[in-house]
C-alpha cells in the first residue's frame, strides 16, 4: 500500500504544485488516504499542555486550510492536526502560481497569502467531528489582509471557535500578509495576547473549557526578540509557542531554479535554523511554556533533534510533498527506535535534555 502512495507522489511531482494539493485534498475527503494499523506504542504517547497525544507527530498548518480532512491525517497515523490558517472571512490569498517545489534541496518556496473559505464552513466542519477522536485538532487562527483591527480577528477567532477544537494556535509568523509579523514585536505582541486573554477567560467562565493555546512565531528572529516574547507570553497567561513558521533567509546552499521566488521557505534548509530558534526558547522559557518543533521535519532523528532542542511534539508539512502522507508512519518507527538506542522510555524524557 505504501508503495502505492508513493507512486502517486511521484505522478504528483509532475503536476503544478498547487493542483496536486487540491487533488490530495479530494482524494483524502473520498477516504483514499492512508490508514495506519499498527498497535498504538506507548514509548510515543505523551501530553502536551493536558492534551493526549497517541504519538508526538503532528500535522502542520497549512495542509488543511479549511478543516477539510482531519480525521483523514489522524487516520493516516498523525498524533495531532492542525487545520487553518483560518481568517474570520473569505479570501482569495495571492495570484497563482504561488507554491514552488524546490526539488534539489528537498524544500518549497509558498506565498499562499491564507487563501481559505472563512470561519463559516470551518467551525461547521470542526462542529460536525465526531467524538471521541484518535488525536487533538487544534484551529489556526490568523487575521483577515483587509482588516483594519487585526488583533479583533484574533479574538473572533478565538470566540467562534470555542468548543470547536483542542486548541488554539495564534500565527502571527506568516510572512505573505504584509505587516502580520510586526505583531511579533514586544508592544504589539502585548496588546494582542492581553486581548486574547480578556476574550478567553470569558469564555472560560461561560463554558468551563480551557483549552490550551499557543502563539506560532517565525525562525527569523534574534536572541533578545526571543527573550521578550517568552516574556510577554508568560505573562499572559500562553500555554505553548510553536517554533516555527516558513523564514524569508535563503540559504547560500539553495540550488533550485526556484529559489529566488519571494515567499517563505519551508523543508529540509529550515531544520537547522529552526531547531536553533527553538533552543533559544528553551533557554528563555525555562519550562514556563510548551514548546512544539516544526521546521524541515522529514525523519525520525529530525523529530529527535527538535525533542532535544526542547520541543514537547513536533510538526511537518513540507516533506509530505516529496513522501506523501505515508510518511508519518516511517518517522514515528524511527523515531521509537532513536528514543529506545539512546535509553529513554518515553518521549517526555528526552524532551529538553
Ligand atoms: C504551502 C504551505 C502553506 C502553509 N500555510 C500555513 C498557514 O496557513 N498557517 C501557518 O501557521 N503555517 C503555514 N505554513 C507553515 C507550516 O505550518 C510550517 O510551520 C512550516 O512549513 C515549517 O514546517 P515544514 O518544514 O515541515 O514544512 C505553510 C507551509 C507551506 C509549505
């Protein structure tokens, strides 16, 4: 079966990016996905901010705009999903072509600019899950191009969503909405989480759920950036940052065709920046927050790496683009054997060390 998939990666390779997603998206919704049988390994069955996870390998945002197919990835051996960048409205996202494979470095070049269908049909979808699931779904949440009050966007979000999903992921590290990422800056970063905070704790006394949430921020950033925003998100009461979104660099070692496309950059160059990102968050969050790994992503001793860099779970979205969903199944095998050769029991123990 596995070969199958990979067959019909390959045949994929030779259609425009963005149509082939489209077509991976049909066919999942048609249940032509993979399915993973194998027996549940307790080795990689952790938590993460009181989240269940069966295994720490989740989806990133991204693959699943609309909340189309998360039942599908879990079924295909994800521990977790993640569907979204969601925006409370509509809307388009930038000309095509806009979604490059870069082939030779095993990365791709996107500048998507969160086309998606708008909190309507989204919360719908989420609504409609039927309970209980293999793993959590959490909702991305992001703001509108057009908005005049960005952080308002959040917080409907946030609001409408409530009860929808596992938990919440506040990305303000995409670099295809002119502006998104000054939200990362200590003031701004400030007013929206303080915003947030009023929003959720209102919700929670109306509901009595509370489930986590965690801000997504980009891997360009500094020593003292990270540091402030530890601290700002401390404060405000964030579970988690996830660490990280696509980055602007473009390294010398690119050699694709591609590679000056503007957009961010995802994949195999981004492992090691990221991964060094998110060990500057370790040493600034001193345990206050959760930490998820994502960033190039495409091996059980990727994963690894990201653990040891401090990261509770991890996330991948670019390499499926050269393996197909199979791919999850191969990493979580051979990130079981990696934890079990270095001594550790259980995913928790490596976290960080
Ligand atoms: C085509 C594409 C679309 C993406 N869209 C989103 C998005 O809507 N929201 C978001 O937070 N991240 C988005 N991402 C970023 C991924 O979630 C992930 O953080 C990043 O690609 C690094 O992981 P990877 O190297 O495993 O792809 C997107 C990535 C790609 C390749």
């Amino acid at each position: 079966m596995t070969d199958l998939y990979r067959t019909a990666t390959r045949a994929f390779h030779l259609m425009d990016p963005e149509e082939a997603h489209l077509l991976t998206i049909r066919a999942l919704k048609l249940g032509l996905g993979p399915v993973d049988r194998s027996p549940p390994d307790p080795a990689l069955a952790t938590t993460l901010c009181g989240l269940t996870l069966p295994n720490p390998v989740g989806l990133a945002a991204g693959f699943d705009k609309n909340a189309e197919v998360p039942l599908p990835m879990l079924r295909a051996g994800f521990g977790f999903v993640e569907c979204g960048t969601v925006t409370p409205y509509p809307q388009g996202g930038n000309p095509r072509p806009r979604l490059f494979r870069l082939t030779e470095d095993r990365a791709v070049i996107n500048r998507m600019g969160f086309n998606n269908a708008g909190l309507e049909p989204f919360e719908a979808r989420l609504r409609a899950l039927k309970r209980p699931l293999s793993g959590p779904v959490g909702a991305n949440l992001g703001a509108n191009k057009e908005a005049i009050d960005r952080i308002a966007d959040y917080v409907t979000g946030l609001t409408r969503l409530w009860g929808a999903c596992d938990y919440f992921t506040v990305n303000i590290s995409s670099p295809n909405t002119p502006g998104l990422r000054a939200l990362q800056s200590r003031a701004a970063l400030e007013e929206l989480t303080g915003r947030l905070g009023e929003a959720r704790r209102a919700m929670v006394g109306a509901t009595d759920l509370n489930p986590p949430v965690f801000v997504k921020v980009a891997p360009d950033l500094g020593e003292d950036e990270v540091e402030a925003m530890t601290e700002v998100a401390v404060a405000a009461g964030i579970n988690g940052i996830i660490v990280s979104n696509t980055t602007l660099a473009r390294p010398e070692s690119l050699v694709s065709p591609h590679r000056d496309e503007t957009g961010g950059l995802s994949g195999a160059p981004l492992m090691g920046p990221s991964t060094r990102v998110l060990d500057l968050f370790r040493q600034a969050a001193r345990g206050r927050l959760a930490l998820i790994g994502a960033g190039g992503v495409a091996s059980g001793d990727d994963a690894y790496a990201k653990l040891r860099a401090g990261a509770s779970a991890v996330q991948l979205y670019s390499a499926m683009a050269y393996e197909g969903p199979g791919l999850v199944l191969r990493i979580r095998r051979e990130l079981a054997a990696r934890l079990k050769a270095e001594g550790f029991a259980s995913v928790a123990e490596a976290v960080g060390v």
